[in-house]
C-alpha cells in the first residue's frame, strides 16, 4: 500500500485520527478499493468510529501492490496520533505526507515532507489483523436529524466538559433538546446541575422525528466527530431508533466521509423525566420500548454464526460490509445467554453483587447479553415546576 | 415561596455575571438571601455582597409575611457556569423552583441566527436554609473601625502579597490615618516590608474620633495571608471604591463599591 497526502488534507488527515483517538486505543487501518479506511472501536466496544478516505482525497493512491493481497493492520493510537500531535505544526510546516506498507517490512512507513528540506520518518510497527466490521445501516434508522456542525457545537456549548453523558431528543414544538443525564446516584446527597438546550427546527438542515423521541449517548465519544465537523465545515447528521439501539452519526463530503456509531441507554435504564414538558403538553407518554418481534428468532439463533466478532470477517474482500441482518436485538431480556455472552458496560461497577446502574450494549457487535436486572429506578416523574413549598 | 426575576439588559446581565464569578472564586458555597428589594450573596458569614438594579422584574414571596425572605444554598460554581452561557443572551430569567428537588433555574434566551430562538436552562439544586438557621446569615454589623484608608490598585496588592505568600503564612497588615499602608511578614531569617504611601483616608465616620488619634499612629491586625489573597483573587475588576477598615488587633474590613453592588469582607485577626 502506498498513499500520498499533500497540502491541507493533511491536517484534515490528522484531525480525522485525533477524532478517532477519542475512541479507541488502536487504529485498524485497511486500503480498500474505495479508499482508504480507519477505523477504532472503544474497550467497551460500545462505540466505533470510522473514516473512509477516496482515492481522489490523495495525489496518489494504491492500495495494494499489483499480485499482491491488501494489507490491513492495526497500530497503537498513541503511535500514530504521535505523528499529529501538534495539528498547527502539521499545518504550518508539513507539505506532504506518505503513508506506505508493504509486505516485507515489518512497519508501517510514515513519512512527512516538511519545509526547507526536512524529512521526518515514522517507522511504526503494527499488527497484522483481520478486518474490523460493524454492523451498522443509516438507512435502517427510522429518525433522522441533520444540521451544519457549527450549529451543534453551539448546542454543547453550555455543557461542562467533563459532562459523561447527554440526552438528545424531540421536544414539544418540534424543538430538538439536549438535556445533560445524570446517573441516579445512590447518596445523592449533592445533586448535579441540570442543563437543557433548545434548537429551533429550523436550524436543521433536516428533522425526522416525532415529538418524544429521545436517546441518551456518550457526550464525549460525540465531541470527537463533532470537532472534526466543525473544523471541516461538514453537516453532522444523526440517525437514531429505539433507546437502546446504536445511534449513527455520520459525515460526508465528497473526498471522505465519517461514522460515529455510539450505543445508547435502553429504555430501563434511562431516569430523566420526559422532554416534553407538562405545562405545555399533558402527560407526554413515556418512550415505548419497540417491541421487537424478531427478538425471539436470534435468541434462538445458533450464536457464534451470529456473532461477528472483532478480528474476523466472513468477507475477506474487506469491502465494508452493508449488513443485510437489520440492526441487532438486544434491550429486552431475557436472551439465553450464549458462549459469548458478556457483559459491556461502559463503566463496569467495582461492587459485586450491585448490579451497574447503566449498561450499554454492543449491540451492533452481536453480542448477547445476560439478563439484566437494572436497580428499580424512580418511575419517570414528569418535571413539574410547582411554586409551592421549596 | 416564590421567586422570579428578570435581566433584559445586556450590561446588568453582564455585571451579575461577572459578580457570580467573583463569588465562585471566593467559596465553593454560597447563600443566597432573597428579599424584596435585593439579592445578597454570603459566604460563611464572611462576606456578604448585595445587588438590586440588574432585574428588570423581580418579584418574591418568603416563607411567611412576618419572614419574607428567602435563604437558599448553592455550589457557586454552578451559577457561575450557568450564567457565563449567557454572553450573547436577549433575555435572563431567573425562578425557583421544584424538579424533584428545590432548583433554581436560569432560562436564557439565546440570540440566533434564525428566527428561531435558542433556549439554554440550566437547573442548579439549592437547599432551602430553615428559619431558624437565618441569624447567622445576616448582614454583618460594621464595627468602629480605628484607622480607615483607601486601598492600592488591587492588582498590585495580589501580585505582592502572592509573592509573600511563598515565605510566610503570617501577614502584619498596618495602616494609619496618613495614608500609609504597609504589609509585613516576618520570619527567622528575614522581614519583608511593602510600604504603600498617599494613598488618603476617608472622612472620619464621626469628629471625635479622627481628633482622638494622633495620624502617625498605626493600628495593625496580623491575618492569615491566604485569607487575604483569596479575597484579592477574586477581584478581576478595578472597584469604583475601595476601603479597608482596620481594628486593632481584631479585624479587618474590606469595603467595596463596584457600581452598584457592594462587597464587604472581614478577615479576623490571628490569635
């Protein structure tokens, strides 16, 4: 393999892998014939970024030496991100960049052409591996929002940095909200401040939601793409389904384009009051878990057929595969639990025997759960802002 | 118990947050005490600050007729954050009240692009302070001060007393109806000695009192340095008025004006 970068792809080139380097600790690269791919996935494996380059994004471009099969690898973050670092040097003094692979050498070649003559050379070792799949579709995504980057990093804006996770959803009016979440805390002696955010549908470039729809996801795994977004002046757009099912955030343009596919809060776990609020709209019904009748058929599955696991792949083309399985299963249980089945949470809980108060699910890994035996939450109280007594 | 308020404009929503900054320097929390007229922010029973000109609509009911006011606790913090996502807001409304616990929530109305507005609420949980804890959170009595002087640019105070901070926890603050000033540390090995000159003194509250004190005569009041620059710290602004008022080894009064909101600070002295 051998690609040539030049000029201001570059730094966008690098702005891609600190974006991935929000996710994951080792990045899976792999020359397609469509382009160049990265990709990350997260310890939890409940989140999974990708990029794909096209050929015209780079002055040159071969994916594999003729005769000879793709070579896919996998690297250290660290390393590679180590060749970015500094994203205003990389601007300021890089010219060119050539990433090459090739059979024989045990490295993957770094190079960057900078001004006045200086070359910096990065031999970084990798791992051979198998092709990192997600199973993911857009298309299969009932509701989608889309609006320009700028527009949604001026959403997070009130939201502290450290803020774990963020409920984004329809609210009365058709108004798009983005509520900080905060986990039920068993001392809750100090509460959290609450903050809420709320767009016009007209800043959306796009809106295919019903009013109540809602999903709770990693804020911070979000403002890597997000970031990303903004720099390239590129629409973020967001296709959702059922809490509890992934939620895809994607971009594009016509060089490259993007996937976050982040997990989401089932419907049992999630604690926050309704978006829409009382004083305008009675009583908004509660999310419904959709009922998923297709559930009973992969439980009863033969699970390691199902199951596609992270370092093989059925295909060895290593086109990214568009799955024909629909988005998998796996809110409600119980699901028999299968040779593979383990638990991911995203924060695993250190006391044995509590149940974790959250759990994400890797869904779109085809893992199979145990049955989870969320804490009985408060039933979901609807804000209601009461003068009375304090 | 009822409290609304509004801000509309953009320079009182900017003071309010700039004070609330302040405030968030100074302590982690704070009390906010709500009576018809004003707002007063008090730290421990240290500070108390009071603003009344920046709502546009203010309106409050206490706990009772005979009680009307509010006392609440809150982490500073947090309406120092909530406050700063109003830079660019066309209005601010402030209410109590109850989302599963007692909140004060700050809905900010966003200036847009589009038609459309963009609403930012931030709900901060805060603790409703019983009646019977209210004395000690009252405005505190300003004692008979023995010596009373202007203040040096405060900046420059900070930058010196963080350099001796470095050597002694101990700090002499002195001063005399001159206009002098002088912040002491001593330690083993050395003494360390700024002398702050001209800076003026206020009238006398009273007659007898400035004739009874010879002007040479400095009254001194050794503190806990960090007190003191954590309250300098805080200052971002040049106030509009800056007094200290010392009493002998007892006290000493900060008295500050930053337009209209006022900001008094006691330091107690060292025993």
């Amino acid at each position: 393999m051998k690609c040539l970068v030049t000029g201001g792809n570059v730094k966008v080139l690098g702005k891609a892998v600190h974006s991935l380097s929000r996710i994951g600790d080792e990045l899976y690269l792999e020359p397609l014939e469509d382009g160049l791919s990265l990709r990350t996935v997260n310890s939890s494996r409940s989140a999974y970024a990708c990029f794909l380059f096209a050929p015209l994004f780079f002055q040159q471009y071969q994916a594999a030496t003729s005769g000879q099969e793709a070579l896919r690898c996998k690297i250290l973050m660290k390393s590679f991100l180590a060749v970015f670092r500094s994203l205003a040097t990389v601007e300021k003094t890089v010219e060119k960049c050539c990433i090459s692979l090739n059979g024989r050498s045990s490295c993957l070649v770094v190079q960057l052409h900078c001004k006045y003559g200086v070359r910096k050379t990065h031999n970084l070792s990798f791992q051979d591996c198998e092709s990192l799949q997600a199973v993911f579709d857009p298309a299969l995504c009932p509701h989608v929002l889309r609006a320009p980057a700028r527009v949604l990093g001026e959403a997070v804006l009130p939201f502290p940095p450290a803020l774990a996770e963020v409920t984004l959803g329809i609210g009365c009016g058709r108004r798009v909200i983005l509520r900080s979440y905060q986990e039920e805390e068993a001392d809750s002696t100090v509460k959290a401040m609450v903050t809420e955010m709320s767009i016009g549908e007209e800043d959306f470039q796009q809106l295919q939601a019903q009013e109540g729809v809602a999903i709770t996801f990693c804020l911070k795994e979000f403002r890597g793409l997000l970031s990303f977004a903004e720099s390239a002046n590129l629409s973020l757009s967001v296709h959702f389904d059922a809490p509890g099912r992934p939620a895809i955030f994607a971009v594009k343009d016509s060089l490259l384009d993007g996937h976050f596919v982040l997990a989401t809060l089932s419907e049992s776990d999630l604690h926050s009051p309704a978006l829409c609020s009382p004083e305008l709209h009675r009583l908004a019904p509660p999310l419904q878990a959709h009922s998923t009748p297709h559930l009973d058929d992969f439980a009863s599955d033969d699970i390691d057929s199902y199951m596609i696991a992270m370092e093989t792949t059925a295909d060895s083309e290593g086109s990214r595969a568009v799955p024909s399985i629909p988005l998998s299963p796996g809110l409600r249980p119980p699901c028999s639990p299968g040779p593979f089945s383990e638990d991911h949470e995203a924060e695993p809980s250190t006391e044995p025997g509590t149940p974790p108060p959250k759990k994400f699910r890797s869904l779109f890994f085809g893992s199979i759960l145990a049955p989870v035996h969320s804490p009985p939450g408060p039933s979901p109280v609807l804000a209601e802002d009461s003068e009375g007594e304090g | 118990m009822k409290f609304r308020a509004k801000i509309v404009d953009a320079a009182c929503l900017n003071h309010f947050t700039r004070v609330s900054t302040m405030i968030a320097k100074l302590a982690k929390t704070c009390t906010l005490r709500i009576s018809p007229e004003k707002l007063n922010f008090v730290l421990s029973d240290r500070v108390a600050s009071g603003g009344e000109n920046f709502f546009s609509e203010f309106q409050m009911e206490g706990i009772s007729a005979e009680n009307n006011a509010i006392y609440l606790d809150l982490t500073a913090e947090n309406l120092s954050r909530a406050l700063k996502t109003a830079q660019n807001a066309r209005a601010l409304k402030i209410k109590l009240t109850n989302k599963h616990f007692p909140c004060l929530t700050v809905s900010i109305e966003l200036l847009s692009v589009s038609s459309s507005s963009r609403v930012v609420t931030h709900d901060i949980p805060v603790k409703v302070i019983p009646r019977k804890l209210w004395k000690d959170l009252q405005e505190p009595t300003i004692p008979d001060s023995d010596v009373s002087i202007y203040l040096p640019v405060l900046k420059t105070m900070k930058s010196i007393v963080e350099k001796m901070k470095n050597i002694s926890n101990h700090l002499i603050m002195e001063a005399n109806l001159s206009g002098e000033l002088n912040l002491k540390i001593e330690t083993e090995l050395v003494c360390i000695t700024t002398h702050f000159k001209d800076l003026g003194n206020p009238p006398p509250a009273s007659e007898d009192a400035s004739q009874e004190r010879p002007p040479e005569q400095m009254a001194e009041v050794h503190v806990d340095i960090r007190k003191l620059l954590q309250f300098l710290a805080g200052q971002q602004v040049n106030p509009t008025r800056a007094v200290c008022n010392l009493v002998s080894n007892k006290i000493v009064h900060f008295d500050l004006l930053h337009e209209d909101v006022s900001l008094q600070y006691f330091i107690p002295a060292l025993s």
